[in-house]
C-alpha cells in the first residue's frame, strides 16, 4: 500500500517523463523519414517553370551523354575541361527540351511513331542521322547500313557467344537511345519553329516596302567630325545623369543569373634553376653513353619516352639547329646537349642516304587466320591477280564489300610508317621498291599486298638516334611555390590586405573579374572549374589557394552580385561614355550649326579635313568603307534629297554633314513580290530557328542551381 501511495504522489512526475519519451520517439521517426523529404526539397539542380530537375537526373543525362562521346570518339575517358563542358550542353538541352515540351504541349504539338519511323527508314531522313551515317564528302546516307544497324540492335543476347559481344550490343543499344532522344527532340523543335514562322506571313505591302529599300543605291559625299577629336577628360559627366540613364537603360542590364565578382592572381609551376640543372647532367650522362654505345638504340630506350626509330627522314624537315649538324655529320658525331624550351636533347648520328621522301600506298591487308596455309593460297592468287593486270583499287573495292575508298593511296612517309608500327623490312621495301611495283609482305598476324603507286623525288635523309630530356618541375620547386603562397594567404588572406599585396609582391593581379555560375574556368587555367564552384558556396571576403597540375590559384571573394539586375555600379562605365558622346555630338553640331556654313567644302575646311566620297550604299548596307557601321548613311540612301548639303548629323561614329550626289535603281532589279515574300519568309524561318528558344527562354523562370552540388 505505501508503494502504491507512493506511485499516486509522482503520478504527474511518470505522465510527464512517459510523454517526453512518446514524443521523443514521434520526433525521432519523423525526422528519420523527414530527412529524405528535406534533402528532395533541397535536391534541385535546376527548376523550369516550376519543373525541378533533381541532381540525380541530371547526372545520370550527363553519365549517358559522357558514355555515348566515348563510344562515338573511341576514348576511355574525357578530360576535366570536355567533361564541363559536356555538363553545361546537357544542361542548356535539358532546359530547352523542357521549355519547347510545354510549349508544344499547349499547342498539342507531338511527335509521332511513324514521323519517326519515317525520318529513320523513310525518304526524310532525320538530320542527326546523317551525322552519322552521311559520306563526309557527298552527304549521301547509306541506308544500307541504317537498316544493319537496327537489325543489329534486336540481336538476342543470349544468341551472342561471349561476353566481348553482349558488351558491344549494349553499348550499341545505349548509343541509338541517346540518338534517338535526339531525333525526337529535335523534329518537335522543328515543328513547333516551322508552326509559329508560319503565323509569321509576309503581305503585299511589306513586299514592295522591302523592294523600294533596296532597290535604290546611292553615292554620297560627307565630311565627318570624329568623337576622338574632343578628349573625353573635358566633358563633365554628373552622377545624376549616369543614374538617370541607368534607369532608362536598366532592362538592357536584366540578369539570367546571379554572378560573383573576384580577384585572383595565378603562378605557373615552371622548373626552377636547380631543375634545369638536374637534367642538364642527366643529358651529359646520356652523351658520353651514346658516344661509347656500340647500341644507340639501347640508350634512347633507357632515356627517352619516344622510342629509336630505325628509319631515315629528310634533312629539310629536321629543326634548324639539328638540321645544321645532320648536314655535316659523319656516323657516330654526337650533337648537345642542346636546351630547346623546356627540354635538353643529345642527337647521334647514324647514317645518310638519298631516297623518296615520301610514297604513296595502295594495300590489301590479309589476315592469316588459323590456317596459314589457306591465308596464303589465298593472298597469292590475290597477289597474282593484281600482278596479271587487274586494277589494284577494285580488287580492294571487292574484298571490302562494295567499299569505293578501299585500296585508295595514301601518301606516308618512312617516320610515318614506323608510328604505325609497320617494321623495318617492310618500310625499306616500301621505299626501295619502283613506282607502280607490287609485292606481298608477311607480318605477325597478317599478309600484305602493297602497290607503290607513286613517290617523290630522291632527297638527302637522315637517321638519327635522339634523346629529348624534359625538364619538369621537382617535388622541391614545388613546395617552395606552395610555401611562398601559403605565406601569403597567412599574412593577406582578408579582403583588407589581398590586393594591395599581391601588387606589391609582383603577382599579376586580375581585380574584379565578373564570373557566372555556368563558367567552365577562370582565366585561362584548364580545369579550374573549383574556382567557380568556391566563389559561389563561400561568403564575400573569403580567400583561398587552389592547387592545379600546372598552376596555382589564389583567390579573393570581393562582391555577390543576387540582383535581378545588374547594378549600376558595374555598368558606369559604358553609360558613361555612352553619355560622353552624347554631348561631344551636341558640342559638335551646336558649333558647327553656328557657323552657318552652306557647302561641304567649308565644313571641311572649317575642320581642316577633306571631303570623302562612298559609293552604291543601299538602305541595307551593313559596313560603309570608311565608316563602319553608320546608319544614317543608310537612311539618306534610300530618302535623303539630291544634292542638298545636310545639317550637322549625328552619327555613330561623329557628326555627319553629307550631301547625296547620285540615286540610281540596282541593274537587273526587277519587282518580284512572290520572290521577295519567299525570300523574307526564308529569313524569318532562319531568325526564328537561331532566336526562337533564347527568345522563348527570357518568358520563362529558370532557377538554376547546379553551381552548389557541381
């Protein structure tokens, strides 16, 4: 009973502990399954019109993009710098297959099975195919090898005998859906192009609007007052002008993205003295090795990443300095060491002769196969053929199937050949044989039968051994860099001191560079694509160091620019000078307006310059010799009265008096309304299809947000 007695007192004390764990344990599941929910909120690479695009979709395009450009290119991997790239086409298709998806579904614009079927079986062939299976030369598709490569995609792989082809066919199978992603998307932009060009039609009045500007040309004399006659340092220019042209002007400085102002200043990791040093002695090493070697070949591959090439070149393509020494050489002279850049290289000469520089090759290449025996019945009465006279080239066009470049010559020289692996024997036969002579080698693997259809003159040529040293930056030069700038960051790492040391410390200072979120580098440093992702996860103020394989960064937050607009602080200039010119014009017209002058040539003499004269200017002239671009010249071509000398005009470049000497309809202009209205609608296609998506882009809410996970 006191136990029970007890329990009633602290009755409230146990409700209260029991309730704080219930809710403990309701907060604890909420938050576990909360957390996936908060991270998918957070999970946006980019949002277009509402549409989130996940980090996790947007990588997993980049991974299918990034496999199709390996396969297509036939590399195992892309560089830092193409893979950035890579990601910021993705994303710029991404956006514009969303934005041109809503469009198109709005206007039930959709792209059918059979308008697919059609552009990859039919008479119109998709564009993207042809990319692919187009003759570089003609343009022809090869239709044939459409309706292979299809069939080929059905291929059971269990029917397949190894692992090797199952890989291939799935590769094969990932490549036609990036292409076929592509096809679709591209005719529904097509589409939807085409449907709002055509809302876009051409009338009989603007039809011979159109004609009537251009069919008249002018020659037009004018003597100019450049702008640069006048300092810009004496006209005054208030900030209450600059501000109010601001406003005026401030939709021209609408921005698509937040940006980020930086300086930075860059060391290249170049060798030191003490590296040049190293290696110089290295290289002496090699030439007293390659004077005693009785095997020249032996010390190039214990030195050199290029292997010995036991094959001759010509004196003429030698660099000047060893082409010098291979002039005067005799068998076994040694050159160098010689310092060339970045490098030191010891060169001993072999040996001399005269021969072609280069010949051009016909081939047929035969593999032996498992039976040697058969493979070479085979390549001989090949070999015999050719020998009784049939043409070598269609010969090669029948083993190849049908294949027109198979068997074309091609032009190689001895190097050349060496590069391709190709041995010694075969290369001197190559070069010893006469024009239009055939033979047949046997190499490891495979019988070729050549035909030198033709070769160059007999030159002077050469063998040399050579060993190319380079001298790289040592692990000491290294940190000593990286000691000298962490020095720095230590004593200057705030935004107070950054810039003024890096001056004084002879670094070149790159001070408030403007960077955006989608820039693959900074500067011209390969792969610095960290700088930028830094710049926008880190607060205004904050400096850091960034290690490269070729250089170092150091860096300095300076401004976040989160406006919608680009504030007038970084546009003061160009309004500035816009304004400059504006009232050197009024000074310009205001002085010469009061002289009252009649002529050209009182203008000019009053300016002390001369008359100038152009020529057959239309309307849509673009460039006016003399001038550039200057539209008031356009505009007194085409409604400027005959000889009537003109006030003092102002023009683009400075103030323009002119006067039109001559007007005379363009020879062989003849009005053409349904040519004309073809051609301005060809345009306005043209326009759409270059403009129509940038267009569409500025209607549309793009929230991007790659730079905070990329």
């Amino acid at each position: 009973m006191a136990a029970l007695q007890s329990i009633r007192k602290r009755s409230g004390l146990l409700i209260g502990i029991l309730g704080l764990a219930l809710l403990a344990f309701i907060l604890g599941d909420l938050f576990n399954s909360g957390s996936s929910l908060f991270n998918k909120f957070r999970d946006k690479a980019f949002v277009v019109n509402g549409d989130v695009v996940s980090t996790k979709e947007y990588q997993d395009r980049i991974t299918e993009m990034e496999e199709f450009y390996k396969m297509r290119m036939g590399i195992s991997n892309l560089s830092e710098d193409q893979s950035t790239q890579l990601r910021e086409q993705i994303y710029q298709q991404m956006v514009n297959e969303m934005i041109v998806s809503e469009q198109a579904q709005k206007l039930g614009l959709i792209v059918t099975d059979e308008e697919l079927s059609d552009m990859i079986y039919g008479q119109n062939i998709s564009p993207v195919l042809q990319q692919f299976f187009g003759d570089p030369q003609t343009g022809v598709v090869d239709r044939q090898a459409i309706a292979q490569y299809m069939n080929s995609l059905n291929t059971d792989p269990a029917s397949l005998q190894d692992d090797e082809q199952r890989m291939q066919l799935a590769s094969m199978q990932a490549m036609w859906k990036v292409i076929h992603g592509m096809i679709k998307t591209q005719r529904l932009e097509e589409k939807y192009t085409s449907l709002i060009a055509g809302a876009m039609l051409v009338n009989d009045v603007e039809a011979k609007s159109t004609f009537e500007a251009t069919k008249k040309r002018a020659d037009i004399a004018y003597v100019i007052q450049r702008y640069d006659a006048i300092p810009d340092s004496t006209v005054k220019v208030a900030d209450t002008e600059i501000a109010a042209l601001y406003k005026e002007r401030k939709n021209n400085f609408k921005l698509q993205t937040e940006l980020r102002k930086v300086s930075y200043f860059v060391k290249d990791l170049i060798p030191s003295a003490d590296d040049y040093a190293v290696v110089e002695k290295e290289a002496n090493t090699v030439r007293e090795k390659l004077t005693a070697s009785t095997n020249p070949e032996m010390v190039v591959a214990d030195y050199s990443d290029t292997p010995y090439r036991d094959v001759f070149e010509s004196v003429s393509s030698l660099a000047p300095n060893l082409k010098e020494f291979a002039q005067a050489a005799s068998a076994g002279d040694i050159l160098g060491p010689v310092r060339s850049d970045e490098s030191y290289g010891v060169y001993r000469f072999i040996d001399r002769t005269n021969r072609a520089d280069s010949v051009k090759l016909q081939m047929i290449f035969i593999p032996e196969g498992a039976d040697k025996v058969v493979s070479n019945n085979f390549a001989d009465s090949i070999f015999n053929v050719i020998k009784g006279g049939k043409d070598f080239a269609q010969v090669a066009t029948e083993l190849n199937q049908g294949n027109a470049n198979a068997g074309q010559g091609m032009w190689v020289t001895e190097q050349l050949l060496a590069q391709s692996n190709m041995d010694k024997e075969f290369i001197s036969s190559c070069f010893n044989a006469p024009k239009e002579d055939v033979f047949k080698k046997t190499s490891p693997g495979v019988i070729q039968i050549v035909r030198v259809e033709d070769k160059t003159a007999p030159v002077e040529k050469v063998k040399i051994a050579k060993v190319v040293l380079p001298v790289v930056v040592s692990d000491r030069t290294m940190n000593n860099l990286d000691n000298e700038l962490n020095k720095f960051l230590t004593d200057n790492g705030d935004s107070k001191n950054f810039e003024k040391a890096a001056k004084e410390q002879g670094y070149t200072l790159e001070s408030d560079v403007l960077i955006s979120p989608s820039q693959y580098n900074i500067g011209n440093v390969s792969g610095s694509r960290s700088v930028i992702h830094w710049a926008f996860n880190e607060k205004v103020g904050s400096v850091k160091k960034f290690d490269f394989s070729e250089q170092r960064i150091v860096a300095l937050i300076k401004t976040e620019i989160e406006d919608k607009y680009m504030p007038q602080s970084e546009v003061e200039d160009i309004l500035k000078a816009e304004i400059i010119k504006n009232k050197k014009a009024e000074k310009m017209i205001a002085e010469l307006s009061a002289k009252n002058l009649k002529t050209l040539d009182a203008y000019a003499q009053a300016l002390n310059t001369k008359v100038d004269t152009t020529r057959f200017v239309t309307f849509g002239t673009a460039n006016i010799m003399g001038l550039g671009r200057e539209p008031i010249m356009n505009v007194y071509a085409e409604v400027g009265k005959l000889n009537t000398t003109t006030a003092p005009l102002k023009g683009e470049n400075g103030v323009v008096i002119l006067n039109v000497l001559n007007k005379a309809d363009q020879e062989g202009m003849t009005y053409n309304p349904e040519r004309i209205k073809m051609e301005t609608q060809q345009r306005t296609n043209y326009y759409m299809s270059r403009y129509m998506l940038s267009s569409l882009r500025t209607k549309v809410k793009v929230e991007d947000n790659r730079v905070r996970f990329f």
